[in-house]
C-alpha cells in the first residue's frame, strides 16, 4: 500500500523559494520525515574537475561557506596525480587543499580512479595512469595471458572502454589503489591530519559503481537506451566459466539448468545477442540469463569490496575523523519500458534478476550494491551516495525514467540496513530550477538522506541555486548563526528575538571583516523569528527583522532591515 504525501511549504519569505513540493508515490512505512535539528548533517560542493580561475573558485567558495556549506569535494585524479609508477606529483592538491582549508571549509577528496574525458559535463581529458598498461602486460590471471588491453572492458560490441581498469583485473591490480592512497596519506595526513570529512572512492566510470555500460566508447547505448554489457574481455569471460563451474560442479549439470547443449567448458559465455538476450525477456526469466546477471552484478559488488578495502588498510589511522565513501549512479531510464523493463540498470551491473525487483525486501534488486557498505573492514563510517535526487519520474517513451521512485527505493533498503545514504543531484541543470530542489526536498523529508553534495559549487554560488541551497540548509540543520555590523563601538550586543524565539541571546566580538566590526551568536531549533540588537549601553539600533529559515548563516547591517545569507 502506498500513499501520496502531501506537500511541504515553508514560512515566511522562504515560501517565494519553496513553493508545493513535488509529491511522489513512497510505501507507507518509509514514511519518517527528518526535518529536525540533525548534527550528522552535511551539506557539501564539487569543485570544478581542474580548477583554472582561482579567484573564481575562492570567491564560489568563501559565499558558499557563508550561508552553511560544511565541505568541498575534489577530484584527486590518479593519473594526474601519478606521473609514472610510484612516483607522485600532488603540487596541484597542495594548492587546492590549502586554499579550501583556509576559507573554513572541510575537504572530501575523491580518489579519482578513473579518466576524467567522456562523461556528461566533462571539460578536462585525464586519462587513468599510463603506465599500467605496459606493466600489466604479459602478466597472467585466472590461466589469461594478458596483452596490451588486458585491463581493460569489453562490451558486447567489441569495443574496449580507456575509462578505468575492470574489475575482473582487481586480483592484479589492487595494489595500485593502495599505493595510491598509502601515498596520499603519507603527503597530507601531518598537514590535514582533521580537515578531510570524508574520503570517496571511485569504483567505476565517472566516479561511479557501475560498468562503463552507457559511455561514448559503444554507439547507440546512451541515455535513454539499455545500455551495453561489459563482460567480454578475457579476464571476464574466464571468470564467468569459472564462476559457472564452482557453482554447477559439472558441464552435465550446467546444460540441465540451461537447456543447454554445450561440449566445452569454453563455450560458456555472455550472450552472444545482447538485443535478443533482453528484447526475449531471458535477463530476467530464463536460468542461464538470471545465473549471468547474477555474476556480473556480484563480480561488480567484489570489485567494490576489494578497492574500498584496500584503500582502507592503506589509510591506516590516518584521517581518524573521515568517513569513507562510494557513489551509486541512478541510473533511472529504461525501467519500465516493455521491450526490457529495468534493462539500463542490469547492464550498468546494479541489480539482480534472480530476485524480485519490485519488492522492498530486495531493495528492488540493488540489495547487494547497498549492502556493500555493510562490508567493508574499516573502523570508519561507511557511506553510500546516491544521485539523481533532483529528477521526477518521466514514465513516457522513450524515457520510461522513474527517477522519484528510485531515489526512494535505494534510500528505504539503506535504512533498513542501516546504510548512511547521502545525496547528489545527477546533473548540474538540476539544481538551476525549482522544480529539481523540490524533488530534492521530498527525499529528504521522506527517506533518509542525511546530506546532500551540489554538482557544482558554480551552481549554487548566485541566484537560485544559492539561494535555494542556503534554505535547504536551514531547513534541515534548524540552527543559525547571527552576524550583526556594530553601528558603534561598544563592549557587547545582545540579540533580542520574538515571535518565535525568546530570551535574549550575548553576542561574540567575530572580528573586523569586510571594513566592517561584527558581532555573532548561535541559536537551534529555529524555524522563524523577529528580531532587534541592542548595546551594552541599552542602544537599541532602531530596526526589527524577520528571520524565516532562509540560510544557516544571516548577515545584517545596522539600520538595514534586510537580512543577506552572504556577508555584505
């Protein structure tokens, strides 16, 4: 049973940017809303992919901190990073990392495993590092003799993706990763030893746990259609006979599960057909097409696993306060389009076709990619991000998208498992309309998404997307601070609220910012209020304000009864 929930509307001047939300359709029990004071709330940036206008990115920054953004995200890109084996180059980071810290700003740094060159919004081309190619070739995995793409997937179409090494590669490669964030901890862990909140991962392309199944490399298989499998290179197809084998025990018994009549351990293989293989139904009905789903969305699940851990082990106690972290793309078209309902995500590797989908109990299939969370060894926190929390459901040819419905799904499984979930918005035009924050507003009221990271920090450094993210913020920490310009000197201000928030509140000599001395004070469990400052000498400044949860940080000039989210 399910029920719509009805729309939330905000006070004061904040209903001008939050007018109806956009309702959806959630199971009754998910229905929990979490607009309260949460201390374990963050609201983050991305920075640009390579930052080239440094004046530009402080400037996004330091306004981004003033209204309550709590970090920024960097891309740590591993193969500008490691310039030839072993040997790293972090002058660019150094640089980054100082200039974040010195606005206040904590920094999550992704370890970008993967090329920067070929996704939506891309505008730098980094490949992954160079060196891997030629240091892995001739090596020998699971009886394959590598050559020169060894590391590398191959869809279905024969094509061979440069985005990141495949997992199948991982028994290999994993080292790599550790080096990788052994080094990282070894340059920054004396310096940034508190700064860094959360470390995030890359598992796949764009950041992402997914194959590189709708990417440029295959033509015809972006949005909105399935998508293409990527199980076709060597190490993948000597993994799948393996797989089948141990599960089956013999070839007479394979063909018996199938129907099949194979006569060589090496005609086991992915299908042959992709269009026929979903166009038929047989992903999702027949043994042989549920048993090759079921590999391919574990073998990406272990992939996980292996890179989060050893990334884990690598860092040691370095960091002691970041969380570790890994992103689930929403893939949301193609879900319900009849030809081959659900199809994008299996071939994205994200779901299951042995189990039922459409049930709660298996997080709609994404059971194993949440869980993953629940795997690692590591004494830190673990969280799963999840994107698309911007978009509404379009379930209409050619898109058949249910984003809405996704974002839900994914976030109601978590719960259950006790899985930190945090949110994105999957493209930056999504947080440049009212439309996609009050998609992101639903989520969060109605599911448990305890944070949210803008893509990217230029979107929401003026106009609505400022605008907007300042009252998200306030609506979910229920906190602010008060910055007051003295008109005059004096030895101390008290802010005197009313109309929703009582006893007067001393203020805090801040310092001399802006040309200008001010004064500050904290309160919670603000939702609005009217307020008015007055001097140790009993001055009242002749103004009243009307504070209606638009930021968790206001900014007011004496006299002025405009309250500014950005400091004047």
């Amino acid at each position: 049973m399910s029920l719509r929930l009805p729309s939330i509307l905000t006070t004061g001047a904040a209903v001008a940017l939050a007018a109806a939300i956009a309702v959806v359709a959630v199971p009754a029990q998910a229905c929990a809303a979490t607009a309260t004071n949460n201390p374990g709330f963050t609201a983050n940036v991305m920075a640009p992919l390579q930052i080239t206008d440094w004046a530009g990115f402080e400037s996004q920054i330091q306004t981004a901190k003033e209204y309550g953004v709590d970090a920024v995200s960097v891309d740590v890109w591993w193969g500008q990073v490691e310039t030839s084996d072993n040997v790293f180059n972090w002058g660019y980071y150094d640089t980054v990392f100082a200039k974040v810290k010195a606005h206040g700003l904590k920094i999550v740094p992704i370890f970008s495993f993967h090329q920067c060159g070929g996704n939506v919004g891309d505008t730098c081309n980094i490949p992954i590092p160079g060196f891997l190619a030629a240091k892995y070739t001739g090596r020998v995995l699971g009886g394959v003799t590598l050559d020169s793409q060894g590391l590398k997937y191959k869809s279905e179409q024969g094509h061979y993706s440069n985005e990141t090494v495949q997992a199948w590669a991982d028994p290999l490669v994993s080292g790599e990763y550790a080096d990788f964030a052994s080094a990282f901890a070894a340059h920054y862990a004396g310096t940034y030893a508190a700064d860094l909140q959360e470390i995030n991962v890359s598992l796949g392309p764009a950041g992402e746990l997914r194959y590189p199944s709708y990417n440029a490399h295959d033509t015809g298989t972006g949005y909105p259609s399935r998508g293409a499998l990527q199980s076709y290179s060597p190490l993948a197809l000597a993994d799948f006979r393996t797989s089948t084998m141990t599960k089956y025990g013999t070839l007479g018994a394979v063909n018996a599960a199938w129907g099949t009549n194979l006569t060589s351990t090496a005609q086991i293989s992915p299908p042959t057909d992709g269009d026929t293989f979903f166009t038929s139904g047989a992903y999702r009905t027949s043994t042989y097409g549920k048993d090759f789903i079921d590999w391919y969305n574990s073998a990406l699940v272990t992939h996980g696993k292996t890179v989060l851990n050893a990334v884990s082990a690598a860092l040691g106690s370095s960091f002691p306060g970041a969380a570790l972290g890994y992103k689930v793309p929403g893939v949301h078209w193609a879900m319900t389009n009849p030809a081959y309902p659900r199809a994008a995500e299996v071939a994205a590797g994200l779901v299951q076709t042995s189990v039922d989908m459409g049930a709660d109990a298996t997080g709609h299939g994404y059971a194993r990619i949440v869980s993953l969370a629940t795997q690692i060894t590591t004494s830190r926190p673990v969280i799963l991000h999840f994107t698309c929390l911007e978009m509404s459901n379009n379930d209409t040819s050619p898109y058949y998208s249910r984003a809405q419905d996704l974002v839900f799904w994914v976030a109601k499984y978590a719960g259950t498992k006790g899985v930190t979930i945090k949110g994105e918005n999957a493209l930056a035009g999504g947080v440049a309309t009212s439309a996609g924050w009050d998609n992101i507003v639903n989520a969060f009221d109605w599911a448990p998404y305890t944070g949210l990271t803008v893509l990217r920090v230029g979107d929401v450094a003026s106009g609505l997307g400022l605008s907007r993210y300042a009252a998200f913020i306030a609506r979910y920490r229920q906190q602010v601070t008060v910055h007051y310009a003295e008109p005059a000197s004096a030895t101390g201000y008290t802010m005197h609220p009313w109309n929703g928030l009582s006893g007067d509140r001393s203020m805090t000599y801040e310092g001399y910012l802006n040309g200008r001395h001010w004064w500050t004070t904290t309160v919670t469990g603000t939702p609005t209020f009217n307020f008015c400052f007055v001097s140790s000498a009993g001055t009242w400044d002749g103004t009243n304000r009307w504070y209606s949860a638009n930021s968790t940080q206001i900014y007011v000039l004496p006299g002025s009864s405009n309250v500014a989210i950005t400091r004047p």
